[in-house]
C-alpha cells in the first residue's frame, strides 16, 4: 500500500529518498522546478545528466518517461527526472502526463526507493490546468503497482496544494 502525502513548499527543501524533478528532454536543466533541483543539487545532478545524454539519451529523453541519477547536495539518495507533456487544448495527452508517475514509481521501485517526493509536472511553463493535473497525478499514483511507501506531493503555491487536496477527500 503506497501512503500519498501532501506538503506546501519547496521540494528542494524535502527529505526523501528519491525527489522528481519536471526536466525537459534535454536533461540540461531550465527553469521552474528544473532550475531550483540545479541549483540546490549541484554540479554532480548534471554531470549525471550529461552522462545520460552521451550514453542512452542522445536525443533526449522522450516525454512521459523517467530516469535517475544521483542526487548531489539535495537530502536524497535520488533525482528522478521526468519529462512531462505540454498541455494541449486540442490533442489529449493525459496518458503521457500518467506515464511520469508511473515511470518515476516504476524507477523508485527498480532503486528501492522507499519515500518519493513528486512535483505537479507540468502545470508551470507546460501549462497543464492544476485541477486536472491533480486529478491524473492521483489516479495513476494510486493505481501504480509499486512498492514505494509514501508518495509525496510537494505543492508549491496554496492553489496547487488545495487541487491535490481535493482529490484526496
Ligand atoms: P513544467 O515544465 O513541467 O510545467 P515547472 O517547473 O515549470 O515544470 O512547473 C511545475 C510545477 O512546479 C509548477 O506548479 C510550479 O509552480 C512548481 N514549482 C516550481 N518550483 C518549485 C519548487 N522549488 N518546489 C516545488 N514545486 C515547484
């Protein structure tokens, strides 16, 4: 049984032994959620990523699928990075969205990973509305079979901690 957390704040800040980062493809770092892991994990998360780059993941890595590497000055063993899908008006990319939690779990549970702290991926510069993208991250994280204990959703704003919320009642 995987216990799902909720927490408003920062997820560099957390504790756990694997933390989800929002990458994109290129595995290179950005903004948001992408730039604070950066910043606080250091150096060694993107010389990680590099290595990635040059050994499997060439041309990136492709949306909706995830891939660890260390976890440098963060108070984690792991990153997870995953590459979540642009929100679309017109096209329903609901599944590729499903796919990271499902993907993050199914690397946590291939590290043993017991406790895993998630962002709500791509509801910033992805732009995918907050209510459905609390609902899909619910749904697959609770239909997941993984072995991870806690799954943690680390909220950044008020609004986004309150639609995770409200699926959880
Ligand atoms: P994406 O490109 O997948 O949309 P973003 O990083 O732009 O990724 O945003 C994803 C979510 O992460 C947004 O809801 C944003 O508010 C949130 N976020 C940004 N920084 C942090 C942080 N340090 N901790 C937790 N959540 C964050």
């Amino acid at each position: 049984m995987t216990t799902i957390t909720l927490v408003q704040g920062d997820i560099t800040r957390q504790s756990a032994d694997a933390i989800v980062n929002a990458a994109n493809s290129s595995l290179l770092g950005g903004g948001g959620v992408d730039g604070a892991i950066h910043r606080r994990g250091g150096p060694a998360v993107l010389a990680d990523c590099r290595a990635l780059r040059a050994s499997r993941y060439g041309k990136g890595l492709p949306t909706g699928r995830a891939v660890a590497t260390t976890a440098g000055d963060l108070d984690a063993r792991w990153v997870i990075h995953t590459v979540g899908p642009v929100w679309s008006a017109t096209e329903d990319r609901s599944d590729l969205l499903a796919s990271c939690y499902r993907e993050s779990l199914r690397v946590a549970d291939e590290l043993g990973a017991r406790t895993v702290a998630f962002p709500a991926v791509s509801t910033g510069v992805y732009r995918w509305p907050m209510e459905d993208a609390a609902r899909i991250a619910v749904a697959a994280v609770r239909s997941a079979p993984t072995s991870v204990e806690e799954a943690r959703f680390v909220l950044f704003d008020e609004r986004a901690y309150e639609a995770f919320a409200a699926q959880l009642r």
